[in-house]
C-alpha cells in the first residue's frame, strides 16, 4: 500500500469511529471550562462560539402545530443555542455487532470513545487536527499495513485535517444532518406523541423509520435518535448546555513522520 492509499485508509478510521455519530448529532457551544474524561494526558483547548438562533419566516412558533420538519429544525436551534451535549448509544461499526460509544461535544471539537472488538478506540476531533488512539485491530481492519499498523496501535496518532477534514464532527456540522439527513430518506410530517425516559416528547420519523424524540415541555431539545439506515445506531443525548472541555493529548505522534 503507497502513502496516499495509506492515508485515505487512516481517513477512513476517523470516518468509521466518527461517522455514526455525525450521522444524529448537533448543537454549538459557548466558551466551556469543565474537562472532559480522557483515556491521556493532555492540555485543555477550550473553544467559543456564537450559534445563530434565527426562526424561519411564516413558520409556527407553537410546537403542537409544527410539522415534523419544523419540529427537528426547532430541535436543532436549541441545541445550538444549548452551547454542548453529552450522547451514549451503540452504533454498528463495518457491519459489525454494535458497539457502545460515549460522545463529547464542544464549541468546535469532539472526543468519542467507542469499543471497537472489545478493547477501547478514542477520536478526538479539533480545529486543526484529528487525533486517534485505537487498538491493532482497528487499524488492520482498514488495510493499513502490518508494519505500519504496530506502530500505531494503542498511541496517540495526529491526523491533519481536523474538523474540517475526513470526519467533519462538529457541532454545526451535526445540526445541518439533524435537518438535512444524509441518510434515511425524507422527514415525514407526521408527528405524534409519546414519552422518553419518562419526558413528553414528540416523535418524528423519516421515511426509513428512523426517528428523533423531541422534548414537548421547555427547549425542543432532542432527546432520543435512531437510526435505522445503513449504520444502524442509537443515541440519547443529556448535558445540555454544561461545560465541557475537548482535551488534546500530549505526545502525539504525527501520522506523517510514522509513515517515513
């Protein structure tokens, strides 16, 4: 496998660990203070951000009224103007049994932590970089070569790109697939009712039968999601608005220098 082959694999490795979440995710954060759990040590990067909250012109404000698209666009206003989010859920990784993962969001990082054959996998995504800490398997599982893999394997390893690059998981990247879904067709006008973890919630669907439980009483916040679509998982998402804080690990090896 030549350089460029080698880096599209290790692309791939963000995409596959991030991917599922980006998939159902979204808010954008304020400055945030409070440290995140991380499997290193690092040094904090809290970042800020000011989420644009504006309504749509000629649509209802009550959310009985709403159809099942203004509910989910109301949803994504006020997990932007939330500021972060805490998920946990299982999501099925290449075709694989599910695996539990736990999701951290700030204003523009992420940090995920997912089991991946059993033994623990972290992405952590920011504006300049991605950085991955993953087992053997991980790593052989995309093609990159063995050599290359062992050296890899369980360290801390800097991808350039960031969030800008393969896995694209931030806050507002997340909002903008709540309302315009890669993946599980239209979303339905239908919206009925229903409870979620013992909260009101409207319940709206897309056409694969994937589905999102919105808060009915205070912020339209998203509470529960499920996907039904190709990468099947679910989510539910709690700690709005508490602060959070993106660690960078220290001592990570650059991708580039490894593959000389």
């Amino acid at each position: 496998m030549g350089r460029k082959a080698t880096m599209t694999a290790l692309a791939g490795v963000i995409v596959l660990l991030a991917g599922c979440s980006s998939a159902k995710t979204a808010a954008q954060s304020p400055t945030v203070s409070t440290p995140a759990a991380s499997s290193s040590g690092a040094s904090s990067t809290p970042t800020s951000a000011s989420p644009s909250t504006g309504t749509t012109s000629g649509a209802p404000t009550d959310l009985a009224s709403m159809t099942g698209p203004q509910l989910v666009a109301a949803a994504a206003k006020a997990m932007l103007a939330a500021g972060s989010l805490k998920a946990t859920g299982n999501g099925s990784l290449l075709g694989g049994a599910p695996s539990k993962f736990t999701l951290v969001i700030a204003a523009e990082a992420s940090e995920m932590h997912v089991s991946f054959g059993g033994k623990p996998a972290t992405v952590i995504t920011t504006k300049t970089a991605s950085y991955i800490n993953g087992p053997l398997a991980l790593w052989t599982t995309e093609k990159v070569p063995s050599a290359l893999a062992k050296k890899l394997a369980g360290k801390w390893i800097s991808v350039p790109g960031g969030n800008g690059g393969p896995s694209g998981l931030t806050l507002t990247t997340m909002a903008k697939e709540l309302t315009n879904p890669t993946s599980g067709g239209k979303i339905l006008d239908a919206v009925t009712r229903s409870t979620y973890n013992g909260k009101a919630v409207y319940v709206v669907k897309q056409a694969d039968g994937s589905l999102i439980d919105i808060a009915a009483d205070g912020p339209p916040l998203p509470l529960y999601l499920e996907n039904h679509g190709a990468d099947s998982s679910t989510f539910t998402l709690y700690d709005y608005g508490k602060p959070n804080v993106i660690l960078t690990p220290k001592g990570a090896q650059d991708l580039a220098t490894l593959m000389k």
